[in-house]
C-alpha cells in the first residue's frame, strides 16, 4: 500500500456556523491524495449550499444530498459513495490539525495496522483542554481483547476509557467499515461508539499514537449535553448492543464500568433538565425496572470507593431521592 486514497465522511446537518472550518481543515492537510464525502443529510439551513461551494473549488469534494434519516445512515450513505482504501470520519462541527491524515495513515501504510486511533483536544469557548492521558502502543490478535477487558471500558490510570471511544480520531481499512456502521442504525445517541467497537473486534492490528490530530468542539445547546425522556432508552439499548458484542467474559468488569460511568452522566443532564419531583422519579423508576438494569445492579458493589458504592447501593434499593441529591 503506498500513497492510498483516503475517503473522509462527513455527515452534515444544520451547521452552517461551524462548517467552513471544519472543509478548510481538510483542504489543509499535508496529505494530499483524499476525497471528502459531504453527506447533506436533509439541512434546512445553508449547509448544503456551502457544501456544493465548496465542490465548486475542489472536486475531491463529493456532495451528497439525502432526505433528513439521522447521522448513522448519513455516515453508511457516505461510504457507500466513497471509494477511498482508508476510511475516517470527521463531524462537521469539528477540525482536524493539518497533518491528521498523514499521521493516521502511516502506521497503516508502514506497519500493516488495521485501525489506528490518536488523540485529541477537546475545545469549550474557544480554550483548548488536554483530555485525561491515554494509551499508545501497538495491540495484535489476542492483545485486542486483553486491552478491551483491562482498558478500552475503564482504564484504572485515567477512571475513564483508554481510547477515545467515536468514530471521529480513527482511521480503518476500508473491509471493516459497512457492517460497523449497520450496527450504529437505530441510535440517536453513541451510534458511533458501537459502529468503532464493532471495528475494533474484526481488527488484527491496533495501533494507538499520542498525537493530539483532533479538535473536538463543544458547542452551546449540542445534542449530546441535552436530556430528553428517550436518553435513557437509548444508552441501554447502546450498552445492551455492547454486551452483546463482548468478545468474551473477561470484558465483563470493565462495561459494567463503563455502564456506571453512562448511568451517572445520564443522570447529570437530567439534574441540568431540572426535572419536577414527580417526573424525575417516574424516569428513574422506568430505568432502573428495565430487565438489563435489573441485571446489572443485581451485584452488591461497583467495587468503587465508598461515596461511589453509596451511590450505587442507593440505586440499587430505589432510593431515587436520597440519589439525586447524593449528586450534590
């Protein structure tokens, strides 16, 4: 493999603020031999023209206009126009630094890797944070899962993931793509997650390089930092679908890490909601009865520290009150 074309999808909707950015990122990069596929996934602002625009000045820019279906079909839309050996994938309300491309895609052309991922700036009101340090290295066969069950979930270093969890900081060969990207359809919350999950168990080679190539921006009223009643059906029905993708029990601690981790965000934008008594005990109720919760807290700890085993045990006897304001 020696100078591959790299196909970049974009799923675009209503982002007309934060676009051009993100294009002009693109036509930055150092490595040159890409096409980017725009996905105007039914935009009812400008989006789609500045897309076209965009063609207009460069035709490794391909323009794809669909009716609105959500952004895991708009992604598989996008890479089914794609003819690109290398795939990733950027948000269209985010930049990539101008030498993402070529780092990403050297341990692939070099080394033969399946997926790589690096690492990333998340930006809030224009000031750039380093997120927690992650892992590098080069995982094989095996190794991959031995790095899901002691890292990927939870990582004990950083009491968070080891690796970004999205598909946007990757770059995979393109075999492992379309039926990654089936198994996000559904989602309106963490698609992407379980499409790079399911990439990340057909992968022989992983290599995972500290370069901060990514620039993930926060952006007031965005979708993921909202609460609405259908956000908890929604993350069980993402965690239920990586449960069933576990390569094996060994992987076991660290989701139900990680399922704590997506229980007490959840519960946070519900206490940013400010949820009346009455409709805040009816969600938790209907989440907590739910048969894969039921499961879950059916341990007696999260084998936490103790303000977090007291938090669980409260979910655990259905004490939502006494939870919320533990929260506090």
């Amino acid at each position: 493999m020696n100078n591959p074309l790299i196909s970049i999808i974009v799923p675009v909707y209503n982002v007309e603020k934060y676009l051009r950015p993100c294009l002009d990122s693109i036509l930055s990069q150092t490595y040159t031999n890409w096409e980017a596929i725009l996905v105007d996934d039914g935009s009812k602002d400008n989006s789609g023209k500045i897309c076209d625009e965009y063609a207009q000045k460069d035709n490794r820019f391909v323009v794809v206009h669909k009716q609105n279906e959500g952004v895991a079909q708009a992604r598989i839309t996008g890479f089914e126009n794609s003819k690109g050996e290398l795939i990733t994938f950027v948000d269209a309300d985010d930049i990539i630094e101008p030498d993402c491309l070529e780092k990403l895609s050297l341990p692939i052309i070099k080394d033969g890797a399946d997926m790589v991922s690096c690492d990333y700036y998340k930006v809030e009101k224009g000031e750039r944070k380093l997120p927690r340090a992650k892992l590098t290295g080069t995982y094989e066969n095996e190794q991959i899962t031995d790095f899901i069950a002691q890292h990927y979930f939870y990582d004990t270093k950083t009491n968070s993931y080891g690796m970004t969890c999205f598909l946007w900081s990757k770059m995979v060969k393109r075999e492992y793509v379309m039926k990654s990207l089936k198994n996000g359809v559904g989602l309106w919350f963490g698609e992407d997650q379980i499409s790079m999950f399911t990439m990340l168990l057909q992968c022989k080679r992983l290599v995972l390089i500290p370069d901060r190539l990514y620039n993930y921006i926060i952006h007031e009223g965005q979708t993921v930092k909202r609460y609405n009643e259908s956000l908890w059906d929604n993350v069980i029905k993402m965690l239920s679908w990586y449960e069933s993708l576990l390569p094996d029990k060994s992987c076991n601690k660290g989701l139900r890490k990680r399922i704590w981790i997506y229980i007490i965000q959840t519960h946070s934008k519900m206490i940013s909601a400010q949820l009346d008594r009455t409709t805040y005990i009816e969600h938790m109720s209907r989440m907590r009865n739910h048969p894969f919760m039921k499961r879950f807290f059916r341990s007696m700890s999260i084998q936490g520290g103790l303000p977090t085993n007291f938090r669980y045990w409260m979910l655990k006897i259905k004490c939502y009150y006494f939870f919320r304001y533990s929260s506090r």
